[in-house]
C-alpha cells in the first residue's frame, strides 16, 4: 500500500494524537477494549517485521548486520527499563507533582530512533501509525495524573507526539541515507522485536484462551502481510 512521503511524516503523529483521544475519553470499562488494541499493535507490528523489514534488512545485510539488530534489543531494554514499559502499553509508575525526566527522555529517544527509517519504509510507517495509539493512551493517562497546568500538559503531549517525525527528518539527510539506512533499519527491527513479542507474551499472562484475542493477533499478522 503506497503512501506519500508526507504521510510518513503525519501517520505516526495522527496514530499519537488518537492514542491520546482514546485516553481522554477512556472508563474503566474500556479495560478489555485496549488490551485488544495492545494484541492487535503487537501482532501487526511483529508481522511488518516479519515480512517486511527483516526481507529489507538481510538483503542488503553484511556480517554486521546482526550486531545493530542485538544492539536494537539492548537499546529498547534499557529504554523500557527506564520508562517502565511505556513502550508496549504499561507504565508502573506513581504520581508525582511533576513527569518523571528519564520517562520522558526514554519514550522520546524511542520515538525519534523508530522515525529515522521511516521515509524508506511504507509498511513500517503503517506499524508505528498502530503502535503509536496504545502508546499515546499511556503517556496521555499519566500526564493527566500529573497535578501541573494544562499548557505544561499540552507542551508535553505535543512534544511527544513530534518526536518521531523528528526523527523521519533527520533520518532523510543525506548523511543517513548513504551511510546509516541499513543499520538504522537492523536497529529498529531488534527494538520492534523487543516490543512486540513484550506485548504479545504479556496479553496473555493469564494463560486462558481467549478466540478474541486470538482472531485480533491473527488480524494484526494478516493485514501486516498484504500490505
């Protein structure tokens, strides 16, 4: 499915800003609405992954290739490590009079490195556009609990939500596009890794079966494919 060059640019802020809405709106009825969307944003992210960014990666791929896919799990561990696993929709973190800083910086370091390749990748893009919504829930969610003025609020929220087209503008200066594409793409596939498989192995802690969630991942997974 081909897109414009600037939707690389407005998807994952659109996905962002409609995470954050479905926060706003949020009860606490929605509980098993969202976990669906987690299934969903995991699954398909896994499968664009897959079927889109490893073809990408190893065909272009030398012997070092798979050190920038290891160092793509160990950036994106640290990272959850310091946010607390806002990344893949949870966020274990108390409310305080003021956003936690190495929060903030972890979820914007995360944005702006998953945005670098994304000009040179439509399935990509689509996957950030979907993974962007459960993320938007939880930073909206705690920004919300966070007693501060409502502009401060809207500063943060907008900051987030730029940060990874940020990180599509720098990813198309001509520097990146010579020498870094095919490491910037084996960097983020090992961070989608991470997170994605995080998210499916945590939707089902429970270990029932659940056909919901399961026709949700095998949606992720099929529409991923066609793309």
């Amino acid at each position: 499915m081909e897109i414009t060059p600037y939707a690389a640019y407005a998807l994952p802020f659109l996905g962002a800003v409609l995470g954050m809405g479905i926060a706003r709106r949020a009860t606490t009825d929605t509980a098993f609405g969202f976990k669906l969307i987690l299934a969903f944003s995991g699954s398909f992210l896994l499968g664009i992954a897959i079927f889109h960014l490893m073809p990408l990666v190893f065909s272009t791929a030398d012997s070092s290739i798979g050190l920038w896919i290891v160092g793509g799990l160990l950036l994106q561990t640290l990272l959850e490590h310091l946010s607390h696993g806002a990344e893949h929709g949870h966020a274990h973190i108390h409310t305080s009079e003021r956003l936690p800083a190495v929060l903030f910086l972890s979820l914007g370091l995360h944005a702006l490195v998953e945005g670098m390749p994304l000009e040179q990748n439509t399935a990509l893009v689509w996957g950030v556009f979907v993974h962007k919504i459960p993320i938007g829930v939880v930073f909206f969610t705690l920004i919300k609990k966070i007693p501060m003025k409502e502009i401060k609020k809207l500063f943060y929220l907008a900051c987030f939500a730029l940060m990874t087209p940020l990180g599509t503008l720098i990813g198309t200066q001509s520097y990146f596009e010579t020498h870094l594409q095919t490491p910037l793409n084996a960097l983020v596939l090992g961070m989608i890794l991470h997170i994605a498989t995080t998210i499916l192995f945590e939707s089902n802690q429970s270990h029932a079966f659940n056909f919901k969630k399961l026709m949700t991942v095998v949606l992720g997974f099929t529409i991923a494919y066609i793309l």
